[in-house]
C-alpha cells in the first residue's frame, strides 16, 4: 500500500512537474497583445513592470511582397510584452540574435525591429505589409547604431572606424572659428542630407523614429513624433522598449492591432529585406 | 518589368520601369590613350564634393590601372563572373543584361563591396598586365601593356542603382539625364550600392544616407563642364549632350564621336545598363580584353583612332578636348581651326590643329647675348 501511494505521489509529482510549463505558458503567452495598464511606463527594458503583463510569443515570418524580398528566414520570433500609461503604450520586444550590429558602414547593416499600428481604428484593417493607399500605418523604428550613439559612442567616422586616417576637413580650416555660422554652414555643404532634414540622418536625441506609411516603398517621417525608446543587448540578443502614443480612437478593452518587424544586421537586413508578424490583436486593459 | 530598347545591346531588354528618356542626356568622351593618372580629376571632384565626415573613402572619381587597377576591389571581375556568359552576336548582344539575370527576390544581379574592399584606391596601379624581361620594357612595341581607366557614374539611361531603390529615392532629371540620390528621401539601405555595377553610390556611414557623382549639375545648369572635365590635366574628357542614335546630329560632338564615328565606346555595354561615359579604347591594349570592356566595337574603334591622323574632322574635334569649360553643343572645322559653341550658338573657343612652331637662335642679335637649350 505504502508502496503504492509512494507510486501515485510521484506520478502525480511528474504529471504536475509536466504540467507546470503548460500551465505558465497559459498565463504568460497570450494570444493577442495585451497593455496593461499601470501607473507609469517603464523606460528600461529590465525594469520588474515588465513582469506585471503577459508575453506575446509572435512568429516571424518573410517579407515576401515586393523585391527585394527575403528568401531565407532568420529571426524565428519575437516576444513582445506590453504596458500602457494614460495616452503612451510602451512594448518590450525581445529576440534572439548571435551578433550586435550597431557599426554602420559599406555592407554593415545595423540591428532594428519596429512595432506597426493602422493610423485609424478600423474592423478591416490596413494591409499588413506597410499598409495601403487608404489606410495608413503609423511605425516606430528602433536601431542598434541610434542606440550606440546616443550610450554614449562618438560621431566621428573614428568612432566606427578607430584606426582611419583622416588628412583634412575644409571645414575644420583654422580660418573657421569653431561653432562659428560660417563653419557650420560649410560642414552642412558637406553633409546634404543633415543640411536638407532627413530625419534619418545626423545625431539623434532619441533611438527611434515616428514613420508613417501607406504602402511599400511609401515610408515617410511622421508629422507628429514623441516616440522613445531603449535597447539593451543581452548575451543572446536584443530587449528593446519602444513606447509610442496609444491609439487616440481606441477604448480600454477595445481590439485594434499591431504588427512587428525585426532585422538582423550580421545577415544583411535592410529595409524591405526584414523578418515581420502580420497583424496580432492589441488591447489595453486593467492588470488583474 | 517593362520591356525597353537599349541602343548599345541592338536589341530590347527587361528593365524595372518602362523606357522614359530624358530632354537631354548628359554624356562624356574618355580618351583612354591620353590619361596619365595623375589623379588630378580624383582630386577636384574629392575637394569639390566628398570632403565632408562619412565622405573620406568615397571617390566619386577615380582612375585605375587596368587590368588589375579596380575601386572598389575587383568591382568589375566580380560581377563578370557572376553573369557568366557573356556573348555577342554581332553588335547584338546574345547574353543576359544584370536585370534579365536578376534572381528570385531581387530586382538586380549585384553584390555589395565591404570596408576593406574600398580600402585600397590604386591597387594595381601601374601594374603591367605580364612580366618584363630584363631589358624588354625598353623595346617597342612594348611586351606587356596596362592603361588607365578613369571612372565616373555613368548617369546610365537605365540606372541600376535607380532601379534597385524599393522606395524610389534615386531619380534621373528630365531635363539633363543626370542621376541623383535624393538626399532628404534616402533611408541607406544600401540597395543603390548593391545594384550599381560600376560601384558608384556610396554609403555614407555619418548621414546614413547613400551618395554618388551628381555631374556637377550647378555647373552644368551654367553651361559649364564638370569639376574632373576641366581639371583634367591630359586634356582627356569631353561633356555635352548625346542624342538617340537615330537622331544623331554630326554638329554636336558627342553625337559625332559616339553615334557618327563609333569612336567612343560605353564601359560594360553587356550589364545593360546603356551608359552615358563612353571611351576611345586603348590602342596598345589586346582586342579581346577591349571587347570585354567596351563592346564588339572596340577593334573598328582603334583602327579609327590610330587613323585620326590622317582624319581631319576627327583629329580637330578630338583637340577641343580640355580646351574650354564651356559645355560644347555644336562645333565645326574651318580649315586648320577647330571652332567650339555653345547653346547659343556663342562662340567658346577656336583650337588650332596645330600649334605654331617657332625656332629661336642660338644667337640673340638684339641683346647680344647666346642662349642655350637644355635638353
């Protein structure tokens, strides 16, 4: 008898030990993303309220629209959690990547990932790949090198490259007082796209980039910009917090959706060459 | 993708957008045979326009000694090999352009030079194309041979680089054929870099953005050639406007040369991309490696070059080379005076074809004095 219950104590220690993860999985990996609500948004992405939302395990899957297209997948998925704080949504997307990417230069492509929201609430959304002519996409982009920069690394081509040899700059002439107008409208002459705006250019005050689009190729600063965020390299790859504007049109427990892209550097991904989900269900919601 | 026709293959090809040529095409006229690499063109596009951070490895100009001379690092022999076969059927080309051998997903046949391939500018330079034997270099003809080829973007009529951008920041101005990376549009993903095959976008790594020769367009919206054309010291280059072949006007210099002559010839025709640099090929170099560079043409090319001394109209032309900084739209001959205008039918410049020769004695009866020549 004795060695009978023994027998059941441990089967049902095994059965519980095998159930364990199954039962964790159901807490933590949602089907859809849910924002919880909390008081204040984390910036970091180690930060314990990350702890307080469950895990949205989302497979990634090829661009495969438009040339040029991806045709050997890489980044397999992407877990993506979610907090909201009054207007703001901050999510935390993390993956697995062998290397840090951050140097960019000839063939060097840099680490990103991005999070996709239709610019209006709609039953139909937009296409998942960018959007379309009617429907427009609001995407806030993070990059590793933007990140580098702004923990600290320098904006000098030494920085990238720390042995290059550098033989003049006109407009570090001796002639040009340092900081002095005509000095820096001599560098600008030198650097067309910060002397034009491109957003995309130039030293940055925050990792990530408002974008809107309305189609492939249509990628185009947003109006409205406020994003923020913070990526951290771990051993085996990226945890990166984005926190952007919540949808204005949608409600606390109402669905909108959300979609996520990531690129590895080390394998060449660029632009439309990228890893991304289609669209996944998105909620704000109270925590429990 | 849409069907075009590219004069420099005899035949239509595949290309990503249809077939929409420009008012006016910018072009070029190398005389190979005359360039001595000095580097002077290098040096005045390089202070003109790519001295700025991100800017230091960028040559938008370059000049490198072939066979074995390339920048970026064996940019050329790279792409040849990827598109395999490569054969002529007459002047009609029986191989595949790098957009009809694009593969799956991708919209060109390309690759993308590293750092390290952008590091070494004159690799090769004045490297013969086999051994000397002790005592041979001084014979002639020469045993071996090299040349310099200098090298800007080609502003083709079918860019790859153009063609190649998924979000359309590279366009080609209607009005002159110059191609141009819109600055406040590109988002670096290098694709332009990846697709050119001549390697003439760079990444510029401190504005993430890519750039490229611009053809000086300020000067030439004055009328006035480009920064490399002008500083040339060998008087090598020429810039104007090339014409459809089928339009071909004798009076415009580019016309007469490449469309007339056949005395110019485009680099790579086989890429496909109908390139608007065209080339006198070199005259000691072997036929087969000139057709490899510069079409079926290349050999008819020669001949004519080699005879230009006894060609009065082509001589005369090839001597307003370097001889204003005027764009020249029209020239004619005028007996031993080559004459030289512009847009308006102004005059630029009128070029002897040959200099006066004047001989000074020894002996200067007016100051009573010997001069000697130094040899």
């Amino acid at each position: 008898m004795r060695t009978m219950l023994r027998a059941l104590t441990a089967a049902a220690l095994v059965a519980a030990a095998l159930l364990l993860p199954a039962c964790r999985a159901r807490i933590t990996q949602a089907t859809e993303v849910v924002a919880t609500r909390v008081a204040a948004l984390p910036a970091s992405p180690a930060d314990d309220a990350w702890t307080r939302t469950s895990e949205h395990v989302a497979k990634l899957i090829l661009q495969d629209l438009v040339e040029p297209r991806l045709l050997t997948p890489s980044t397999g998925e992407v877990r993506v959690r979610a907090l909201a704080a009054g207007g703001q949504v901050a999510f935390r997307l993390e993956w697995a990547d062998d290397s840090q990417d951050d140097r960019p230069g000839p063939s060097r492509m840099v680490d990103a990932c991005a999070v996709q929201i239709p610019r209006r609430f709609d039953t139909e959304p937009p296409a998942p790949q960018m959007g379309d002519a009617a429907k427009a996409v609001d995407v806030t982009y993070w990059r590793a090198d933007w990140q580098a920069t702004l923990d600290g690394r320098g904006d000098t081509i030494r920085d990238l490259h720390p042995n290059a040899s550098i033989d003049h700059y006109p407009f570090k002439a001796q002639s040009l007082e340092e900081g002095s107008s005509a000095q820096r409208e001599m560098e600008a002459r030198y650097a067309p796209a910060r002397a034009l705006g491109n957003a995309r250019s130039g030293p940055r005050k925050t990792p990530v980039e408002d974008l809107t689009a309305t189609g492939p190729g249509t990628l185009t600063p947003a109006a409205v910009t406020g994003s923020d965020g913070k990526g951290v390299r771990g051993k085996s790859g990226w945890s990166v917090v984005i926190t952007r504007r919540w949808p204005a049109d949608v409600k606390d427990g109402e669905r909108t959706t959300v979609a996520f892209a990531v690129w590895q550097g080390a394998r060449q991904e660029s632009g439309a060459r990228k890893m991304r989900t289609g669209w996944i269900p998105l909620v704000a919601r109270e925590g429990r | 993708m849409a069907r075009v026709y590219n004069w420099q293959l005899g035949r239509e090809m595949s290309y990503w957008y249809p077939e929409n040529r420009p008012a006016a095409q910018f072009a070029a006229v190398f005389d190979t045979n005359k360039c001595i690499a000095c580097q002077t063109c290098t040096l005045a596009c390089k202070t003109t326009w790519t001295s700025g951070k991100g800017q230091e490895y960028m040559l938008w100009n370059n000049v490198e000694s072939k066979p074995y001379g390339s920048y970026p690092l064996a940019y050329d022999v790279r792409l040849l090999e990827m598109l395999e076969s490569q054969r002529w059927d007459g002047h009609t080309y029986a191989g595949r352009t790098i957009f009809e051998a694009a593969p799956a997903g991708e919209r060109v046949l390309g690759w993308r030079p590293e750092d390290q391939d952008y590091s070494y500018p004159n690799v090769g330079e004045d490297d013969c194309a086999g051994q000397i034997d002790k005592g041979a270099a001084i014979a002639v003809p020469h045993m071996s041979w090299f040349f310099y080829l200098a090298r800007i973007c080609n502003h083709c009529t079918y860019p790859a680089c153009l063609s190649s951008c998924p979000r359309g920041s590279i366009y080609k101005r209607p009005e002159d054929g110059i191609v141009l990376v819109d600055q406040q549009r590109c988002r670096g993903y290098q694709e332009c870099v990846r697709g050119c095959p001549y390697k003439k976008v760079f990444y510029n790594p401190m504005t993430g953005t890519s750039e490229k020769c611009i053809g000086c367009f300020p000067k030439i919206e004055q009328g006035l050639q480009p920064q490399c054309f002008v500083n040339c010291i060998g008087k090598i280059r020429t810039a104007g406007f090339l014409s459809r072949p089928d339009q071909a006007k004798p009076e415009n210099p580019l016309d007469y040369l490449v469309h007339i002559r056949k005395i110019a010839l485009p680099l790579f025709p086989q890429f496909g991309l109908e390139p608007n640099v065209y080339y006198i090929p070199p005259v000691h170099a072997p036929a087969s490696f000139n057709a490899q560079l510069f079409g079926p043409g290349a050999a008819a090319a020669v001949a004519a070059y080699r005879n230009a001394a006894h060609d009065a109209d082509l001589a005369g032309l090839l001597c307003l080379f370097g001889s204003t900084e005027g764009v020249v739209r029209r020239w004619r001959r005028q007996g031993e005076t080559i004459v030289a205008l512009d847009g308006k039918n102004g005059e630029l410049v009128r070029v002897p074809m040959r200099e006066p020769v004047f001989i000074r004695p020894a002996v200067d009866a007016q100051h009573q004095l010997v001069r000697t020549n130094c040899p």
